[in-house]
C-alpha cells in the first residue's frame, strides 16, 4: 500500500503501518482524552485522561492487529502465505498471496478475524470485572471490551470484501461450485449494503447530522472495494497459469532503426498501430511510439532515422515467453504501458497488449458463466 511503512515481524509476517493510521493515532487519542473519558470517567486530571487516551489508541491497534493474525495464521495453515499486513485509516488487511482453495478454508480464514476479536471483548470485559471504577484502567477496559466486541460484529455483516461477506461467499461457493459466480453474487449483496449506508447517510444529512457524510464515506468506500476484488479475482482466474506466449501476437509489424520518419508515418497509416517495435534482423533494438513522431517538425521527417527518436531497447518493459500472464499484466501496469514486449535471448518473439488480455478474460468469463 502506498505511503506505508514497516513496523516490524510477527510470526514471520511483515507488518506495515499506513501514515494514514497515524492520523487516526492523533485523532482518537484526542477525542478519547478531551471528551469521551471526561465523559464517561469523571475526576481524573488532565494528565490521566491523556494517558487513557494514548494507552487505549495503543491497545485498539493491538487489538486490529491480532484480529488481522487470526485471520493469517488460519490462512497460513490452509497452505496460503501470507505476504504482510498492513495496518491503515479502516483498520488492517492480511495480503494473502492467493484466494483460498476451497469454501471451507476461505470459511475458517474469514470466521477466525472477527473471532479474535470477539474473544478480545470478553478478555477485556473480565478484566474490567475485576478493577474498580476508581482505577483509571477500569474505564480503559471497559471501552475495549467494546472496541473489540464492535470490530467482530461489524465486520460480520454480509457485505463482501468485509468478513461476513467472505463467509457469505464461501457459502454461495459451496452451493454454486463457482467460486467466480460465488464471488459475484457476494460482491452484488456488498454493494446492496454499501448503497444502504449511503441512503442512511444523506438521510441523516437530511436530518442535518453531518454524521451522515461518514456513512456515505463509509458506503462508497465499501462498494470500491467490492468491485475491485471482485474484477482483481476475474483477472487472476482467467490469467492463472498461462504463459504469455500462449496469448501475445507473433505476427508482429517491426521497423527497421534506418527507416526514416516519413516512411514511418506511412506504415502508422496503414496500420494504424500506436507504437512499433524496432528490430535488426530479428533482434529488438526498441519502440517507437506514434506521439514520438509528433514531437518532430514534418519538414525533418525524410532525415530523421527512427534509431534517433525510439525508446532504446534497455529501458522497455519486456518478458519472456514462459513469464505468466498475471506477471505480465501486474508489469504493465507499474510501467503504466499498454503493451509489453516478449523477448527471448534478445530476440524480439511478439507482443502482447493489454487488449489480449481483456479479450482472454471476457472468454473466459462468458465460459465460466454457462457453467
Ligand atoms: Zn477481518
């Protein structure tokens, strides 16, 4: 995640915290110190509120923190790693490497996060049992046997990619035997629930309760989450053990680095790509891309060779025909490039563009449906 920093190792799990989070950390300590435990836990001095405040902000990252290892460890056992957590403004996510393999185990992952945090309430609500009123910790208890018991809860309502949502679709899956149908189908009832926050939130903005914009924060939020892990899962399943060279172009129109721009604009014409890879003989020398050539006065064109304006062979995105496609994909997107070059042995073997991509899944989903 973007704008995260690593905190430390637990059970050989990297754990990151979001500079988000820090924002949270100042927001809660204050609101926690400066109203709730005034509130709540009248005559302590200012010094003691400040102390709860911080030592409670602490104890809910904990808490996030050990919700967010449940739901790991369980995974890990299920034969699934675990790259690392990360710990931001909503709470904490487990990076799983892979979706579960079967409904049971995405059922045991997903049950084992709120479950944690469930019986954190109660360790608290017992500790709180034991300490009087008088003692500072006594409210602090008390307020995290909340926290805890809240975590559990909301996280079980079935509106996927939160917790019960997860358990909702290993559900569908086991009755559908698809877990992309599966996944579909819990991402349309997270989006329902997602929709109902919204419609409370302006509700209550109607009723000018400015609590409202939360709700509608909240909701939006919760539907972008569903429909990205939904298309992101679409994706990793139509993709999942395919080699690139199953899928690129081997017919591939080439440049020579000599041919000049005006002959260039000529072959754009024809073929109306947006950009050509520049071979010798076979060998990739690099890319030249359409807005390259208009970057160049048209009077130069005839003199300009395109070995002078390509993007050179060693600062282009390329993979190797046995790369997987997924690979591929994730490297196209962080070279934010539309088309990645396979090459083997510096020999330029075709292309693949993120429309053979897009075509490959749409097969994929449409076979997928009639099932
Ligand atoms: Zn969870």
């Amino acid at each position: 995640m973007q704008g995260s920093f690593r905190a430390g190792r637990v059970f050989g799990i990297d754990v990151e915290i979001n500079v988000s989070w820090l924002l949270v950390f100042a927001l809660f300590s204050f609101t926690l110190a400066q109203h709730y435990y005034p509130m709540f836990a009248p005559e302590f001095s200012p010094t003691v509120y400040w102390s709860m405040g911080i030592i409670s902000t602490i104890l809910i990252f904990v808490s996030i923190l050990l919700h967010e290892l449940g739901h790991s460890l369980v995974a890990i056992r299920e034969g699934i790693s675990i790259k690392k957590i990360t710990l931001f403004i909503f709470g904490g996510v487990a990076h799983m490497e892979e979706e579960p393999k079967s409904p049971a185990g995405e059922l045991k992952i997903a049950l084992f996060g709120p479950g944690v945090s469930i019986v954190l309430g109660f360790i608290f609500l017992a500790f709180y049992y034991l300490t009087t009123p008088e003692i500072a910790l006594n409210h602090v208890l008390r307020f995290l046997a909340q926290v805890n018991f809240v975590v559990g809860i909301i996280n079980l309502i079935p509106a996927f990619p939160l917790d019960g949502g997860r358990v909702l679709r290993a559900g569908l899956w086991h009755i559908m035997k698809s877990m992309i149908r599966a996944t579909r189908a819990a991402a349309f009832v997270g989006s329902v629930f997602a929709f109902l926050a919204i419609g409370i939130g302006f509700v209550m903005i109607f009723q000018t309760s400015w609590w409202g914009l939360w709700y509608i924060f909240l909701g939006w939020m919760l539907y972008q989450a569903g429909q990205s892990s939904y298309v992101q899962l679409v994706f990793h399943q139509a993709l999942k053990g395919v080699p690139v060279s199953q899928i690129m172009s081997t017919e591939v129109q080439t440049v020579s680095p000599n041919v000049t721009l005006d002959r260039l604009v000529e072959k754009f014409y024809k073929y109306r790509f947006g950009a050509f890879p520049v071979a010798d003989n076979g060998r990739l020398r690099g890319l030249v891309d359409f807005n390259q050539v208009r970057g160049v006065p048209s009077e130069e064109w005839p003199n300009t060779p395109v070995s002078r304006i390509m993007i050179p062979e060693e600062k282009l995105v390329k993979v190797a025909p046995n790369t997987e496609a997924v690979e591929a994909m994730m490297k196209m997107a962080a070279g934010n490039v539309g088309r990645i070059l396979v090459v083997e042995g510096g020999e330029l073997m075709g292309i693949l563009s993120r429309t053979d991509m897009m075509k490959l899944i749409r097969m994929h989903m449409l076979l997928e449906k009639r099932k």
